[in-house]
C-alpha cells in the first residue's frame, strides 16, 4: 500500500477478525514485490498512474504459475484500465458485475517483454528555481497546487526554526521554506510513502548540500513523533477530500497533533478553503487566529501556542 493509514486500519481489521498478524507481510509502495507469487490480488485503485506504476512491478515478477485477478467497482474499470493490464500483463478478460463491482482477470504469456515504469513526472515552480518530481500517487502530480502556491508566498519566519511540512506532498512548501531560510531544520510528514519519498529526492536535487537540515518521516499526523519532540513551525495544506467525499477529521487531527508539537510560542500556519471551518477549529484549540492573506477561494490563517 501507498498509505500507512490503511496499512494500520488493516492491521487493526486483523486483529478485530482474531488473524494472525504473523502470517502477514506488509510492504510499502517504494518496495519491491516478491517473486513469482501463487496469486496477485489487486484492489484497483483510482488513479491510473497508480495502476500503471503497480503494473509495471508486477509485470517484472509474474511466474509461471502466477494467477491475476484485480476489482474494482465496475463504473471505474474502463476501457483504459483494462488496455493497461493488456499493456504490462497480456490478454485480460473481465467478470460480470456483482453488486456494483466486477473481477479483472489477466493471464501473461511468459516469457514477458518487460517495459519500462513510467517515469515520475516533473514540473517547476514559478520563479523556476526549483524542480520537483513526482511518484505516481503524488497530490499535485501534474502542477503546483493553488492553495500551496498562496500558502509559500506567505510562508512565517523560519530563521533558525525547527520547521515541519505537514502533509509535505511533494515537498513544495518545505522546499521553499529550504530556498528561503539558510538556518533552518525542515521535517517532511506524510502518510503516503510515494510522497515523502518524492520530498526527499526532491531535496536531494535541489539542495544536494542541505540533506542533514532535513528529516523525512511516514507518519499519520504527527503520530510518529514522541513526545520529546517539539517545532517551532507547523506549516499545512491539509487534505479535504478523501475518496469522493469532502472531509475534514485529518485537518483537525492535524491542527490537534500540532498544538500538541509545538514548542511554547511555536506557530501553526494552514492554508484553507474558504468554505471549510479552519477558523472555529483554530480558536478552539488554540484560542485564536491570524488572517495572514486570503483570495477569492483561500485563507492563510495562523496560530500561536
Ligand atoms: N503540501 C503539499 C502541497 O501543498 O502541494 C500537499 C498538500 S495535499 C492538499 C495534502 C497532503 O496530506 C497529501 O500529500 C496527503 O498524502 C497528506 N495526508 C493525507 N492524510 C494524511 C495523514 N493522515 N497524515 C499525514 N499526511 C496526510
């Protein structure tokens, strides 16, 4: 899996279901697949590049007697997801639909030509300083995100801080922070491995000097972090959508794991849609707020501890 979210509810599911946890291997998206398995299951995800990217490990670890089947709900297998399969594994053929979903079948004609993985995409930022690459299910893949364009023109004072990128993505907002404060220590967070693995070689480019100002982690929140550990800046462009459906709870177990990290006086900085109720939860937790800048569509908003 990309995400140690779901990677932990997993886990949690196995133990609710009385299985055994030893019996299962857990491996990040940047990992490679074992060889030649019985059986491939895939759960299909949304994203293409996603699928392409798994297709193209899974292309280089097919056995002989290795069976594939994948599902999806049957509105999202179309037919560019199945020409990938087609693509990476050979003839593919599909079940009929069961309660919404249907089975993707895929039986590889050994020995495969094997293709390359697609490469992560890159794009630049404005001022065209900076280049950044992307794993396959990077937010922002395609461009710089609007609201984490407004959020690194305002960005607080990071002179000498211990600064985190919450939710770092890519990496942007804690790149720029890197590009403009020599005497700084970043912490990129994320709880997508592809992304924080994007963070850290965009780093390595960009800052090739700078990698120990830096720290990476995987971490849901800030949940990894013990508690001895403090920042001065939290800097966020928290998540509202997860799946299809706007949601807020990761932005508020965000800002709640943040004034709990923060050292006396630390700062809290977030960009928000203007739609969504930052504000309130700001001033309950912290007891007020700052409007830093705002347009039509965003606020950059701020708060102490
Ligand atoms: N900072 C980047 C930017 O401004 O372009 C990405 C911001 S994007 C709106 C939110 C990020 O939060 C995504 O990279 C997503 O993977 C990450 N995220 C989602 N849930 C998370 C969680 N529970 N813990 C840590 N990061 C999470």
């Amino acid at each position: 899996s990309d995400s140690l979210v779901a990677q932990t509810a997993c886990q949690k599911n196995l133990t609710a279901n009385q299985l055994e946890e030893a019996n299962v291997h857990f491996l990040d998206s940047m990992s490679s697949l074992p060889k030649a398995p019985d059986w491939l299951v895939i759960k299909i995800p949304k994203s293409l590049a996603l699928l392409e990217y798994q297709l193209a490990q899974v292309q280089t670890i097919v056995g002989e007697n290795t069976k594939i089947v994948a599902a999806a709900k049957a509105k999202s297998i179309q037919k560019s997801t199945l020409s990938l399969f087609e693509k990476y594994l050979g003839p593919t053929h599909t079940s009929l639909a069961k309660k919404k979903s249907r089975l993707v079948f895929s039986k590889p004609t050994l020995p495969i030509a094997i293709l390359p993985s697609p490469e992560p995409i890159s794009w630049q930022s404005d001022d065209k300083q900076l280049t950044l690459i992307n794993y396959a299910n990077v937010f922002a893949r395609q461009q710089m995100d609007i609201g984490a364009r407004l959020l690194a023109e305002n960005l607080p004072n990071c002179d000498g801080k211990r600064v985190v990128d919450l939710g770092c993505g890519n990496g942007i907002i804690g790149l720029t922070v890197l590009q403009n404060y020599t005497d700084c220590h970043v912490t990129f967070v994320d709880e997508s491995y592809m992304a924080v693995a994007s963070a850290r070689k965009n780093v390595e480019s960009n800052f090739p000097d700078r990698m120990s100002q830096c720290t990476f982690a995987v971490s849901n929140c800030l949940e990894h972090f013990d508690k001895q550990t403090s920042f001065d800046n939290i800097i966020c462009n928290p998540p509202f959508h997860q799946q299809n459906t706007v949601t807020d709870h990761i932005a508020t177990q965000m800002f709640e794991d943040s004034k709990m990290k923060l050292a006396k006086g630390g700062e809290l900085r977030v960009i928000g849609n203007r739609h969504l109720d930052y504000p309130q939860k700001l001033k309950r937790l912290f007891g007020g707020y700052n409007v830093i800048a705002s347009d039509r569509k965003f606020s950059v908003l701020s708060s102490n501890k």
